[in-house]
C-alpha cells in the first residue's frame, strides 16, 4: 500500500511541475508537441488541437516535449520558399526562438508549480487541522490534542532500536528494573533527559500513541559517542491540532511554505558545503526505497500528517530543480544567464554533453543513496 501510495504522491508532484512548464508555454505562444503521463513504453494517447497527451506504462512521473527545447536546431528554420506558412510560424514559436525572460519564466514556472501545490497541500492542512509546535502558533489560535511528541529519532540511536518514530506521542516512561515511572503529568523535554540520564543502561518501558493505536517499546540509553552524556537519540515538542478558518489557513500556509522553503535551501547549501570539504553526512539523504517507508508512516499518522508530508517533498522538488546543476531547470536557467552575457546561444553539443553527463551524474547519486537505504533496512 505504501507504494502505491508514493507512486501516486510521485505521479501528482512531477506531473503538476510539468504542467506548469506546459501552460506558460502555451500562454507565451510556444508550440507544445507532447505531454505525457508516466514513462514510456506508451499505452495509448489522443492528440488535442497541437499537443499529443500520452499515457504511459511506468506511473513515476511525466514530461513535456516542448518544441526548440532540445539540442537540435529548430526545424524550419531554413525554410524561406514560403511554401509552408505552418512551418515558418512553427519556427517563430520555438523555445530557443523566444526571448530569454519568456525561456526562463517557462523554465520557473515548474518550480514554482510545486511551491504552490505545497501551499495548497498545507492551507487544507490548517482547515483540516494541522500538528503544529505549541511555540509557533499564531496569535490567538486554539490548538487542541496537546502531546509530547518525537520530532526526530537519530539513525543508529537506541530510540531506533527500540522502535521509536517521529511523531509518537509519549505517554510515560518506566523502568523494568524497579517501577521507577515518569507519568504525562511530569512529561517535558527536560524531565525526560533527566529520567534517562538517571538510568543509564537500564531498560526503560516507553508507553505512546502512534496514530490512534497505544504500544509499549523498550529502549536502554546509552552514552553519547560525542559527549560523556547518556541518550536514547530522540527530539523532542509540545504538538497539538491547529485548526483555522479559511482565510488564515490559507495565510498560515503560505507563511509556513515560504519558512520550510528558506530552511531546505540552508538545508541544501549545508549539505553541498559539507561535501565539497569532505564532512558531508549522506547517511542523512534519503531515496525513493526510505521515502516509502516514511509515506507508510505518515499514513499511519493520518491523512493530514500524509499532506504535510506530500507538501514537504514538493518544496524539495523545487529547491533541488533550482540547483544550477545541468539536467535540472536551474542548469538549464544557468545556461540561458551565460547567453544572455555573451550575446549568443550555447552550442547545441556542449549544451547536450553537459546534460547528458549532468543527468548521468544525478543517477549515480541515486543508485548510490537507494543502497544506502536498503543498508539501513538490512
């Protein structure tokens, strides 16, 4: 179920990125030949006015053929006998033919399709009720279900072994030594630290809520291997339900799009800096075999913790297509910055290569963080 689950969170993401490259297209005049639902081999298509819409086999996504988008000059652009008035128009409505501003907005606009999505996806999570930090509620909002809950449980940590998942809310913590109980009247980050710190290698009962089912874990805290401190490895936060009206949902996500978007371009800056001095942490990184797991997760929580989960992968959508990295839209918007400095178009060749070796690049990275995601199954 997990899967089909991310195939169709997947299938909606890429195909609404596409769509925003099809319909600025289409708005500035650019002929668009195909669009197209998943990946070849084709299933069956139907051609409306100019455009070929497609279904294909694989459901992992989709694309747009946009006419003088590829490496190849544009057809009909040597065509002066006049006999082909479409052709001659054709050539006047090419990508490449455009002007920069018109190229760039095309190549902006899937970018931008996905921050709106996630906009969207988060404004229904407001209305709907949305888990939310009892410190970054907005003024005079009611948020309801208040709960100790784990914002993060640290790969390899005890928590992880025990069990634990973000977004469990604990209930009470006692040790299977002598009793020794910290009830949810006592619960807080700092109660917590101090229970476990006080039971060092002991083994600790965790009673908690995960979706609407209680379970008991066990986990044995052990030393930090940074700090002479003892830990169970997990982050901790006063969450409840924020539900809001209308009008303020659709405020609060977008204030809430814009804060997850500028922490996922640091996010992404980090990571890039640690890597280029040889400190990067990839274990942190995460491909479609751990995405699954977390979308199983997530609809465990419910089907407001799957939006807000469906919109975070859209804002890692866009920020990742912004890199300026060739075979992404930021490298495709990197390369018409150059030609607009120099005053003339990149070779169709070296344009190619660079994409072509970009993309070969960009599946390397994948094959290799989708092993480190079967390792961390094993």
């Amino acid at each position: 179920m997990s899967i089909i689950i991310f195939i169709i969170i997947l299938l909606v993401l890429v195909v609404s990125h596409e769509f925003g490259h099809f319909i600025v297209a289409k708005k500035s005049g650019i002929r668009v030949d195909e669009f197209s639902f998943g990946f070849p081999p084709k299933l069956f298509g139907k051609k409306i006015g100019e455009t070929t819409y497609n279904f294909n086999l694989l459901p992992l996504g989709g694309y747009v053929k946009i006419y003088g988008q590829g490496a190849d000059d544009f057809p009909g652009q040597n065509i002066d006998n006049g006999e082909d008035d479409v052709k001659s128009n054709d050539y006047n409505r090419s990508f490449n033919n455009k002007p920069k501003y018109i190229q760039a907005a095309v190549l902006f606009a899937g970018i931008i399709m996905n921050l709106l999505v996630a906009w969207l996806l988060l404004s229904i999570g407001f209305m709907s009720g949305l888990p939310t930090s009892i410190g970054e509620v907005p003024k005079g909002a009611i948020v309801k279900n208040q709960a100790l809950t784990l914002t993060n449980v640290l790969p390899g940590s005890p928590a992880e072994k025990g069990g634990l998942k973000t977004g469990d809310k604990i209930i009470s913590l006692e040790t299977t030594k002598d009793s020794t109980k910290l009830l949810s009247s006592n619960l807080g980050a700092e109660s917590i630290q101090t229970f476990v710190k006080a039971h060092g290698g002991e083994e600790i009962k965790v009673s908690l809520v995960r979706g609407q089912e209680e379970k008991e874990l066990f986990v044995i805290p052990e030393k930090s291997k940074t700090s002479d401190s003892v830990m169970i490895g997990i982050s901790m936060d006063m969450i409840g339900t924020l539900k809001l009206p209308i009008h303020r949902a659709i405020w609060e996500g977008l204030k809430l799009t814009w804060d997850v978007t500028v922490g996922t371009v640091v996010g992404f800056y980090n990571l890039i800096r640690s890597a280029f001095i040889g400190k990067a942490d990839m274990s942190s990184l995460t491909g479609p075999i751990g995405i699954v797991g977390v979308v199983g997760d997530a609809a465990k929580f419910g089907f407001v913790y799957l939006l807000s989960f469906t919109a975070l992968i859209s804002i890692n959508l866009a920020v990742i297509n912004l890199v300026p990295f060739p075979a992404l839209d930021g490298g495709r918007l990197l390369f018409l910055l150059i030609e607009k400095i120099k005053g003339s178009r990149i070779k169709p060749e070296i344009a190619n290569w660079a994409n072509m070796i970009g993309f070969g690049l960009l599946m390397v990275l994948m094959v290799f963080i989708t092993y480190h995601d079967i390792v961390k199954l094993l």
